[in-house]
C-alpha cells in the first residue's frame, strides 16, 4: 500500500488542523479505500472489523462536503443522518464529527434513547447540520415530525451487522423511505449476511465496495490463550490474574447482565477497582462507569457484548473472556477492543465443559488453536442448556397505541427486542 498523508485529500484547512490536533496524520486502510471515494460523491459500502477506523472514513468526506456550504437549516431538519446501533457508539461517533468539525461551525445533534426527549427536540427545533442517533429514538421523533430528514444529502449505516441482530431493521427500512432518492449514502458492517447484502441493495447506489481484513482474523499482536476451569472456580481464577499487575486496564466479558453485576461486586470485594457496563444502567451511569475505566480509577471493566461492541478506550492491556460468547464472531469483537492502533494485547479465555462447542467454533473461525494457560481440554463437550435466544432479551409487546401520552397520529410502537430488567442484589 502506498504510504499517504491525509494531506492528499484535499481536505479543507479547519479539518486538516483538526485532524492534526488529534494526532492523524496517516489514514488506516479503510480511510484510505473510502475517503477518496466519499469525497467524489461516491456511495460506500465498507465491510471492516471494529477498530479500524470507519468512524473517519465516513465522517471526513460528510464534513468537507459541508465545509464552506453553510445553510441555513430548516427547523427539526437535517443534513446528514448517522444511525449506530447503540448510545455509546453514537456518542463516540458524534464526538468524531465535533471534534474533526470543530472550525466548521456545524451543528451536530444527538438522538439516542434512554435520557429525556425534549432536550433532543429543542436542539432540533433550531434545525441541524449532522444528526447521529439510534434508529429507535430517530424513528419515534420522526413519528412526531420533529426530525425531518426529506432534505438530508448524506446517510451513513454504521456496524450494520449488529443493527441486524439487535431486530434494528424494520425500523431502519421505514427511516429509509423518508431520505430523499438523491442522497450520498454508505454502510458499513464486519460480515455481510444475505439480509445485509440486500438491504445494501436497496440503499445504496451503484456503491464501491471497500473491504479490509476478514472478520475471521484476529490481529496477530494478540497473544490469546485460554483457561480450562469449572464454571464455580472461575471468579476465584479472575482474581487471581487480576491481581498482576500487568493487568494495567482490562475488560472482562460476561453473557449476562447479572454476571457482569456479580463479576464486578466480587472483584471489589478482592480489592481489584471494577466497574460493570450494560444495558440495565442508565444512560448517565454508563457513561459515569466508561468515564472511570477510561480515567483508570476502574482498572477493570466487567461489560456484556451489546455494552461494549464498539466502546474504544486505548491502552486496554487484556481482554479476559469470563464466559465464551456462543456466536464465535463476538469473540473477534470482544478481543478487538485490546491491541488497538498498533499496540500489543492480550486475549484470555475461561472455558468450562459446557463451552467447548463455543470454543471450537472460534478456533475454526480463526484459524487460530489457543494456547492453554492451564488445566486440560475436556474429552468432550457437557451438554449446554442452552436459551433459544440470548438470555438479556425478551421480546416486549406493543405498547396500545392510546397509551397514556401517545401523540395522535403517532404510529403504535412494533415489538422490539429490548434488555430485561435485571434485578440487582
Ligand atoms: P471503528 O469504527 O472501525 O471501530 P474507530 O473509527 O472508532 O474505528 O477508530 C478506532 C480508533 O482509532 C479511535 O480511537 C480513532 O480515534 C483511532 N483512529 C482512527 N483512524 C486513525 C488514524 N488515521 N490515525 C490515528 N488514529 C486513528
Ligand atoms: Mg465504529
């Protein structure tokens, strides 16, 4: 590949500086195949793992295309609409534009569920350049016609592939059929189911595929190893690596909410700093649990995959996999969120008897045979009790339209999959 400088774009001046402040100065390969095309007018679809840099592959082309064209923005209007699958992605994306914007005297919006509404409706009253949201609060606020995107020349799908599983799509097709047809639009997921590959279809036109790394492969820096131990012996096992030092900022993986509740109170309890992030805590407390792993007053992290998909904190030295995920797909995700930018990381799994299936699906996924930091490889796999679906969700009924405070005309919300609420000793 050749080498570049984001200096060959042609970026405007204010973006070039701000990308300067923040330290880029040479484009990941996804940049490097996208921006170019972006800029051109082009629609995209880029099909790349987490952290490899999409967020400024998409971001950059939108914010020059806007730089120098300052319009007056109807109100509840937009000109651009990002939808992620979750709050904090669409927080981290947004932090993107704003800070890559920053001398561009753009109006970013956030529109992402759990924290009130009304904020969210005033600042679309005064009209917006680049709204990022998540599709269920974008859809109920274009329910209520305030966030209109009939004028918006620019549409990104982002992490498309956990849109799908998160039940996203219907509300996706509908926010579709209010952009405008003559719009710049891009998409971008790790894998490319046939759901994906057709929705693509119909978003995108004649796009320019940009495709880096396959999701199987997981970085090499990563030294990954995996732990033989029965199910009760794996908190004790926590503690005991965590106690190394060498675990400077760590984030554990576990299935369940409650687990990650329970993880992070034992830890405690051993004197290890821990903080758990899921779907159960509100929008402040995540945000308060992300800032304390982040600021390393937390060195340890206990999350769920929907919590964490996405989340970039640098410097995370090990991912611990205290329950190994039953699609093996997650386990790239889970252990792309150490060895980020070029840094050296380490993966480790628990396995327990009932996880070997999971186990050797990853290790045929990668490509990879794990090494053993201890105990041995059960002869064959316990039989797993396993859920039909992923124990956090349940399908939630229709809210009756009339309920109290539905506006009229508003459509009645579909079934959506939505986290159960856990309850917390
Ligand atoms: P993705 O969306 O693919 O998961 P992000 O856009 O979140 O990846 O980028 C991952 C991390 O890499 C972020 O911290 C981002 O600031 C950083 N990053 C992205 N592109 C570059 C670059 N060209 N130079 C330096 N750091 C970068
Ligand atoms: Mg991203």
């Amino acid at each position: 590949m050749t080498e570049m400088n984001f200096d060959a774009f042609g970026l405007a001046t204010p973006i070039l500086a701000a990308l300067k402040h923040a330290g880029f100065v040479k484009p990941t390969p996804i940049q490097q195949g996208a921006i170019p095309h972006g800029l051109a007018g082009k629609d995209v679809l880029g099909l790349a793992q987490t952290g490899t840099g999409k967020t400024a592959a998409f971001a950059l082309p939108i914010l020059q295309a806007m730089a120098g064209h300052k319009l007056h923005n109807r109100r509840f209007s937009t000109r651009a609409l990002i939808l992620a699958p979750t709050r904090e992605l669409a927080v981290q994306i947004e932090q993107e534009f704003k800070k890559f914007g920053a001398g561009l005297g753009l109006r970013v919006v956030l529109i992402v569920g759990g924290v009130g509404r009304s904020g969210q409706v005033a600042r679309m009253s005064r009209g917006a350049d680049i709204v990022v949201g998540c599709p269920g609060r974008v859809l109920d606020l274009m329910n209520t016609k305030e966030l209109i995107i009939d004028q918006c020349q620019f549409f990104v799908l982002d992490e498309a592939d956990r849109m799908l599983d998160l039940g996203f799509f219907p509300d996706i097709r509908k926010i579709v059929t209010h952009l405008p047809t003559r719009r710049q639009s891009a998409l971008f997921s790790a894998t490319m189911p046939a759901e994906i590959a057709k929705l693509a279809e119909g978003l995108l036109h004649d796009p320019v595929r940009v495709t880096v790394a396959a999701v199987a492969s997981t970085p090499a820096r990563i030294a990954q190893s995996v732990h033989f131990v029965e199910g009760a012996q794996k908190r004790e096992l926590l503690v005991q690596l965590l106690r190394d030092p060498a675990f400077t900022r760590a984030i554990v993986f576990t299935r369940t909410k409650r687990g990650a509740d329970r993880v992070a109170l034992q830890l405690n309890g051993a004197k290890i700093s821990a903080t758990s992030l899921h779907g159960n805590l509100s929008q402040n407390a995540r945000q308060r649990a992300l800032d304390a792993f982040k600021s390393g007053e937390a060195r340890v992290l206990v999350a769920t995959d929907i919590a964490a998909r996405g989340i970039d904190v640098s410097g995370v030295s090990h991912v611990v996999n205290f329950e190994l995920p039953n699609e093996p797909e997650s386990y790239v995700h889970r252990i792309g969120r150490t060895a980020r930018n070029g840094a050296e990381g380490v993966a480790v799994a628990f396995c327990d008897a009932t996880e070997l299936p999971y186990l050797n699906q990853i290790e045929k996924l990668t490509g990879i045979k794990m090494q053993v930091a201890s105990g041995t490889r059960p002869a064959q796999a316990m039989p797993v009790k396993k859920p039909q679906r992923h124990p956090d969700m349940v399908v939630r009924k229709a809210k009756p339209a009339t309920a109290p405070g539905a506006k009229l005309g508003a459509k009645p919300r579909r079934p959506q999959y939505q986290e159960k609420r856990a309850k917390v000793a």
